[in-house]
C-alpha cells in the first residue's frame, strides 16, 4: 500500500484531468540473498497523470 494525494479538476463539459502522487516503501520477501542486507526494503515512488472523458 502506498499512501497518495491526488486532485481532479473538470473542464469543458465532459473532460476532467486527474495529478496524484504517494511515496512509500516496498518489501520484497523473496529476495535473492539470505542475510539482511536490506536489499528487500527498498523506497518506491507513484506518480499519475490522467485525462478522463465522463459519458
């Protein structure tokens, strides 16, 4: 799960865009090494740009 803000504005009659971004970390539990190295927990990054028609 990443946590995000997003906003979404309409314009025109039948068109909105939508911006949203989060940050969060991710886990990876199979990772190819045995010890912890912490190459499993890495951050992770989402970013969304849209355009949407609405019928």
């Amino acid at each position: 799960m990443i946590p995000s803000f997003g906003i979404r504005r309409g314009f025109a009659k039948k068109f909105s865009y939508e911006f949203s971004a989060g940050f969060g970390l991710e886990y990876n539990i199979f990772s190819k090494s045995n010890g912890c190295n912490c190459e499993h927990l890495k951050n992770y990054a989402d970013i969304q740009a849209k355009i949407g028609y609405n019928f």
